[in-house]
C-alpha cells in the first residue's frame, strides 16, 4: 500500500513539474507571438521613414522592443485570465519604497564595467581608436536599452522565476533553471559559443539574485539596462553578439579572443566570467542576509 502511495505521489509530482514547463512553453510562445502580431500591425501604421535612414532605424527597434514589452505583458495576463491563479502583481512590478533596488542594480553594472573595462584596457586587449558624443543617439539607445530589460525581466524573472518559486521549486534551482532558459534564448546570437552561454547563465543568476527573495524587479531591471546600455552605446563592445553601430567608444577589439569576447562582446570574455562569479555570490549573500534580518522586504503577492 504504501509503496503504491508513493508511486502515485512520484507521477502525480512528475505531471505537475510537466504542467508547470508546459505553462512557462506557452507563456514564453504567446509572448514571441503577440509581439510578431503587434510588429506587424505598428509596421502597418508607421509612416515611410526611408528617407532618413538612421531615424528609420532607431524608430524601427523602438517598435521591435516595444512590441516585445507588449507581448510580455499580454501573455502574463492571458495565462492570468485563462486560470493561472496568480495575480499580475506578482510579477513584481511595484515601485513603491524601491528606490534602493534601483540605485543597487544601477551600480552593479558600473562597478562591473568600470573594473571590466579596466583590466581589459590594462591587458592591452582593447583599444579606444576615437570618443564621439551623440546625445540624441544616447538617449535614443537608453529608451531601447530600457524596453529590453522591461520586457526580458518581465519574462525570466517576473514570469519564469516568479512561477518556478510559486510552484514551490527551491529557491536556487529555480534561479538556476530560469538562467540557463535566460541564456539558451540566445542560442541563435551570432558568434555565441559556450563561454557565452556560461557568462549569460551567471548573468541571469545575478539578475535574479534579489528576486528570489523579494520578488521585485526593480534591483533586476536597472542591472539589466545600465549592464546592456553601458556594454554597447557607451563603451562600444558587442552585446551578446548585436553590433550598435554608432557608439561613444569606437574600441578595436580583436577577434575570437576569450580575455576580451570578441566580436560578440564582452559577455564572451573570461574576464565577465570571473567578475559575474564575485558578483553573483556576493548578491546572493548580501540578499540572503537582508532577508534573514528582516530587512530585506517582500512584494505582495
């Protein structure tokens, strides 16, 4: 009897856990494909912009990102509607009393590329060839920049991580599990490679390092952005394989190198991969100690 017991419990377990992938499948598929419908529609309605090229191209990724936004959004509230019994809250949306998360997530990125940035320049592995202010262009980067981490931190974190934890996964499996998803969607970048794949893996273990604990994204999406933003528009390296064109550092790097990433960018460098392993563990400790003493506050759901 009770060997039968705990067979039933065994596939009853297995069927949930399979639901649960199925449910992050479908979420994940309903996202790319509001977006596709969304881009099509806004493509539609847009005025010819061939004239002017580089406008054209920057209200062109504006739309893209924007449209991924929107299909992360609806999807959360399809599934929500269609019986997710998880409210659109518990995406972790909530501004109110997170300034620190922010301003936390903010210097993480500078602290990291500011040491990044100066070993590879001390190594002699990068090469600052001109220096060019574009503010229009800057900015214009920044909104895109904001877009992606809006809409990838919605989807890993806020959606990925938040069921995986909901579902009562451990928490550092989940965080495991939603960063290795995180880094296999970019498995079509060009010149992606397995140093990649391990970098952008730490990365979503360190965007998802508060998470775990306070289910906000606050601390998550300013990480995300300034880490994305201060990678390609400001210092000029690739991001995650994508080329910025016109960047404030115009850098000379050379090709298939691990110590500096190569074309792909700096998320392919050994260097990211030891500073993402000092980043993620101290996250995670200092996390882990708010939380024990009180201080480390919970978004509702």
């Amino acid at each position: 009897m009770n060997k039968n017991k705990a067979i039933l419990s065994g596939r009853s377990k297995a069927l949930f856990y399979i639901l649960l992938a199925a449910k992050i499948i479908i979420y994940l598929s309903l996202m790319q494909g509001f977006a596709v419908m969304l881009y099509m529609v806004a493509v539609s309605l847009l005025p010819d912009l061939s004239a002017s090229p580089k406008l054209g191209k920057g209200v062109g990724e504006l739309v893209v990102r924007g449209c991924f936004l929107a299909g992360a959004v609806l999807a959360a509230l399809v599934l929500q509607r269609a019986g997710d019994h998880l409210p659109f809250s518990s995406l972790g949306l909530s501004l109110k009393g997170r300034g620190r998360d922010l301003l936390q997530g903010m210097m993480y990125a500078l602290l990291l590329y500011a040491v990044g940035f100066g070993v590879l320049y001390g190594l002699g592995k990068i090469e600052v060839v001109s220096v060019r202010f574009d503010a229009p262009g800057l900015l214009l980067s920044f909104l895109v920049m904001l877009l992606v981490a809006l809409s990838e931190e919605i989807a890993f974190r806020g959606f990925v991580l938040g069921r995986l934890l909901a579902a009562g996964v451990n928490r550092f499996a989940a965080l495991l599990l939603s960063a290795a998803l995180f880094s296999l969607m970019h498995l079509f970048n060009p010149g992606f490679s397995l140093i990649a794949f391990l970098n952008i893996l730490l990365a979503g273990m360190l965007l998802g390092s508060t998470y775990i604990y306070t289910r906000n994204l606050c601390f998550p999406i300013a990480l995300h952005l300034f880490w994305n933003w201060l990678q390609g528009p400001v210092l000029g390296f690739g991001v995650s394989g994508g080329d910025f064109g016109d960047t404030l550092l115009t850098l000379h790097v050379s090709g298939n190198d691990l110590i500096n990433g190569g074309a792909f960018g700096f998320e392919a460098s050994v260097v990211c991969t030891a500073l993402m392993l000092c980043a993620v563990a101290v996250s995670l400790r200092s996390a882990s100690r708010r939380y024990a003493s009180g201080r480390c506050r919970r978004s509702v759901p």
